[in-house]
C-alpha cells in the first residue's frame, strides 16, 4: 500500500491467504491493530510489506477480480450535499452506493453489506472516496470500471463548460525563480521540527510548480476561497496534502521585494489554522496525539498556478499531481452543482490514523533530504562520483555541463557553458524552477591549460581563468541570491586543486586560475558567511577523469620526472586516489555545519600541497 502504480514492483502486490481473511466477516468488530496483525500473518512471503488498509474489503467480496479507483468523474458526483442521491439518479441499478465510513474493517463489513442486498450490481460507489468493480475475469472487472466512470463523465458533460467564475488577475510573476526560494526558506523557517530556531539540513522541502489554462481558471475563480478549502476530494489525499492548501495571493503586491512578508504572514496564517483545527479535534475526540507539521503541501497562486510541497521531489511531485487532481474533481463538481467534501472530523481521523501514516516513506531519514545539489562539471567522472555521492544521502541532484557521457544517474541533467553567464543564469533559474531552490553547489568544472609562463599566449591565459575562475565566481553569484532569497544558509564548495598551492612545472596557466580560485573562495567565506552560507573547497590531486587523461598523466608524469606508471600512486599512502575519494570529501564539507573557510585535500598525502 502506498506504492506509485507507475513503477511498482512485485513487492508491492504482497499476496495473502483469502480464506483465513474471509472468515473475519462473521466478527462483529475488529480493532486496527489486530485486522493488521492478521492480516499480515496471512502474508505468503512474511517478508512483504504490509497490505492495503482496505485488503479485506476486496477479500469479502466473493469475486476473483476486484477493481478499485479514485476517478476524478466520480469523486466530482459523489462530493455533493446530494451525492448519494444523485448517484443512484446517474447509476441506476447497476452500482450499490456505500455510505462515507473510514476504511478498515467497519468499511469491509459495510461494503459487504450493501453488495448483498443486490449481487447483481456491476460494483459499488463509495461516497467521497471511489469505486469497486468486481467480476470472475479480470477483463470484465475492468469494463465495468471504464463503464462506470464513462457514465459518470457524461453526467458532468452536460453541466456548466465554465465553472469558475475569474476575476482578473494581472500575473506578476515573470519567472518562478524569484518566488519559490522565498516560499522554500519560509517553509522551512516556520516549521516546528527545527526546534530552538536552528535550521537543520532535513527540515526543508522540495517545490514542484505548475501552471495550465486550467489550474489558472481555477487560481483565478472569484469564490477560490469557498471551494479550495471545502476540503480533500477523497480522505486518502490528507496525509499527502493536509486538508486545505494555502491561498498565496500577490495580486495587490507590486514590489517582488515585498513578497517575503506577504509569503511569511500568509504561511503563519495557514499554521495557526492548522493548529486550531488539531487543537480542536484532540480536544472533541479526547485523544492524546503528536501533532503533525503544519506547513502546507499545497499552495494555490492566483495569476501564476500552483506549487506541490514535499519533502522529496518525488513527495512534491505527487502532492502537485494530487492538486491538479483536486482541481478537475471541483471543476466536475461545480459544473453541476457545489462541491462538498467531509467534515474536518473524519479527515482528522484518517489524517493521523497509523495505518494511513505508514504508507509515507521513511527516506526522510537521509541527512540531506529535502536538499537540492547542484554539481557543474557533472558529466565528468569526478562530477558523476560527486552526484553518486550526495544522491546516497538522500539530496535531490542537478547536474550542470556539456557532455553528460560520464554521468550514469538519474538526475535532473542541464546543459550548460559555464564560462557564459547567461547560460548559467538559465540553467539556475531552471533549478528553481525544478525543486524551488538550491542548498549545496558544487563549483567543480575545470579544464587544463599548459605551457611555461614565459612563452604562454594571452589567449591560453584568458581561456585557462574563464572556466577555472571566472566560471567559479559566475556560478557562486547566482547560487547566492538564490541562498539569500530562502534565508537558510547553504554551502558552496569549490574544486579548487592541489595546483593552487603547489604549482607544477609547465602547469602556470593552470594553476595560477586555481590560486585566484582559492582565494575567490575565502573571500566569499567571508562576505557571504553572516547568511548562514558556508564556503570550503577540495583540493584534490592526481584523479583519473577526463581532465587527467592517459596522455595528461605522461605529460605532467614528465613535468615533474617521475614514470607515468608511477605517478598516480607518487604519495605518502602510495595508493591511487579515486575520484569518489573527492566526492566523500565534498559530501564531508557539505555536512559539516561549523565549518567555513577550509581547504580539504584530498591527495594521498603530499606535504609539498600542504597548506601552511
């Protein structure tokens, strides 16, 4: 249970013993705890995950196949003050229609129920909720779902074709970019689990924006404050979406500088909302519960679109796809009359119901999820072991270069000239745009340029600091205003090279950009530290890539008069220094909070590097 249908595996379809499962319908009542407990001592393989919350409702149907959705068609005729009428009017006799009961065994009993009082039904609505199907063949079970939903949809056809009345609103927003950081660094500043005001690495979250004619007739309705808080369109959603999204107004706002407190007001808003309302309920309910965080999954911009908050990119992604969903289920439902979700009680129960708390992933255990990484030379080998690495910790990563031939993950790939800031501009605005901001960049493009100084040409010179300095403070700018645009610090780390303090021979043109480099980077440390932002480097030495190639290694092998077959092993470990040791050290920096201003080197030990 809980698994995306698009990519389950086998492990999500744990099987179980129906007969065992099927004798608890003669139980009056069964407790959550032990309708778990027997279920997954049903378990054919002990080690499968745990079953859908709703397995013994299609286990006490007689049928061999059973179907079950959320469609949209039918949530938007189910989700009205006169649903259950209205369902029978538009169904007739095929389909029993299931009162709103919470699911579990009560559910399974009820469905079970209603199913009898009329075996010739094709399957059951479930009011605010979805729908079953059930046949002996699969294929059947199947075309009584599509009948269903196709009856469901033509019902909707005939209502209104604009259901939401706009209001016009004058988009203000050019570019995404200068607002999702600043909804990411309010998101985060407010939460409850940062705890004395501190920000830790895990208590941010990933933005998925969006924005179509249709979210925009939605955003823009004159009663968006009526239907987007009516609540969820079926409880299930709750835990991805709390029950209500935030309404981020910036209509009246003429200044992007003034968006910060208008973002901020509107997110204390929202949690003293969300606070009464958890308040409220503990209280009626007699309960003894741990609140959850109160920051919004889902905010709706009129004029722009909307963003879907979460703590992975995947988390944000769904939390997005469940509010376009939420959407066209309001859009049916006001075409032919007023959307009606369930009161706050039983959306608070499903909410903080364990069982539905345990579909949510447990990656947030990762020291950087909710991170977003940015790594420029990362279609290299060292830029692809950097990414391997920061990925492994849960951050989600963007990948900046020409050729990504080197770069084997799944990561979000931006072709970029680094050495033109333009291109660089467009590739962070599309970061932004991608997860809502950045915490971590990794400044690690480089390329080699040789000769002896005396007899080097300006034009080497010039090409050598484009891409070994000049690329390193273009990417470093547009990584700042994104950092101070959030509020939340960040780190910026710099591949800066062994030849920066201990220049080789023939290796000036270089080396002496690295130098610049290095000191670009203490600079920095320095100018940009009171914000929270943290700036190191890595001095690495000797790694096998696409800079140091076969025919590099004999030419600086030669430089220094040593053997090539001896060169990369020419240290006090005598090993050969990988390139994955590089990305250990960046990812070290990276978690290093009171760390600022430091060289890590990474060369097997050269005391001739050594900083002094």
């Amino acid at each position: 249970s809980g698994w995306d249908m698009a990519e389950i595996l086998p492990a999500g379809l744990p099987p179980v013993r129906l007969p065992p499962l099927q004798k608890l319908q003669s139980l009056e009542s069964v407790s959550d705890e032990d309708m778990v407990n027997c279920v997954r001592s049903n378990l054919l393989d002990s080690a499968s995950p745990t079953p859908s919350v709703e397995t013994l409702s299609h286990a006490f149907l007689p049928h061999k196949f059973v179907n079950h959705s959320h469609a949209t068609a039918i949530l938007s005729v189910t989700n009205q003050e006169n649903g259950e009428e209205l369902c029978k009017d538009i169904f007739g006799q095929k389909m029993g229609i299931v009162p709103y009961i919470m699911p579990g065994f009560d559910l399974a009993k009820r469905t079970l129920e209603v199913f009898q009082q009329d075996p010739d039904v094709d399957g059951l609505i479930l009011l605010n909720h979805g729908i079953f199907t059930f046949a002996d063949d699969a294929k059947t079970s199947y075309e009584y779902m599509i009948d269903a939903i196709s009856v469901a949809e033509k019902k909707l056809a005939t209502g209104k074709r604009h259901a939401f009345k706009s209001v016009s609103v004058t988009p203000r927003l050019k570019n995404v970019s200068s607002l999702a950081p600043i909804i990411r660094g309010v998101c985060v500043s407010q939460g409850e689990r940062i705890g004395n005001e501190k920000i830790d690495l895990r208590n941010k979250l990933i933005l998925e924006s969006r924005t179509t004619d249709r979210i925009l007739e939605f955003v823009n309705g004159k009663e968006l404050e009526r239907y987007s808080q009516a609540g969820v369109a079926t409880p299930d959603h709750v835990i991805r979406t709390k029950n209500h999204p935030l309404i981020l107004n910036l209509s009246t706002i003429t200044e992007p500088a003034n968006y910060l407190e208008h973002v901020k007001k509107s997110v204390k808003v929202f949690q003293e909302k969300y606070d009464s309302y958890f308040r409220r309920q503990v209280k009626n309910k007699g309960l003894a519960k741990t609140k959850l965080d109160s920051i919004p999954r889902i905010i709706f911009v009129p004029g722009f679109g909307l963003f879907g908050l979460g703590l992975t990119r995947n988390d944000s992604v769904i939390a997005a796809d469940i509010a376009e969903s939420f959407i066209n289920t309001v859009r049916g439902a006001e075409s032919i009359g007023k959307y009606k979700s369930l009161n706050e009680s039983d959306v608070f129960d499903v909410e903080y119901w364990s069982l539905e708390q345990a579909k949510l992933s447990s990656s947030d255990n990762q020291p950087l999820v909710g991170n977003v990484v940015a790594i420029t030379g990362g279609g290299g080998t060292i830029g692809n072991a950097i990414a391997h690495e920061f990925s492994k910790l849960g951050a989600e990563v963007a990948v900046l270069d020409l050729d990504f031939a080197g770069n084997e993950g799944s990561y979000f790939r931006l072709a970029c000239d680094v050495t033109d800031p333009a291109n660089v501009k467009q590739a962070f605005e599309k970061i932004c745009k991608h997860f809502g901001g950045l915490d971590i960049v990794v400044s690690n493009a480089g390329a080699m340029y040789q000769g002896a100084m005396e007899d080097v040409s300006d034009e080497t010179l010039r090409k050598s600091f484009e891409v070994n300095f000049f690329s390193h403070q273009t990417v470093m700018q547009n990584a700042v205003k994104i950092m101070k645009l959030q509020g939340v610090g960040g780190s910026l780390l710099l591949n800066v090279s062994k030849q920066a303090v201990n220049p080789g021979a023939e290796a000036g043109p270089y080396g002496i950009a690295k130098a610049a480099t290095l000191a670009l980077m203490r600079q920095y440390a320095l100018e940009v530290g009171p914000y929270g932002i943290r700036v190191n480097a890595v001095n690495p030495d000797r790694i096998q890539s696409g800079l140091l190639t076969k025919e590099m290694i004999r030419s600086r092998a030669s430089a220094r008069g040593v053997d090539a077959s001896e060169y990369l092993t020419e240290n006090i470990l005598g090993r050969e220094v990988t390139a994955q040791d590089v990305a250990l050290a960046f990812t070290h920096l990276a978690l290093s909070q009171s760390t600022v201003a430091n060289v890590a080197t990474v060369d097997g030990g050269n005391i001739a590097a050594a900083l002094r």
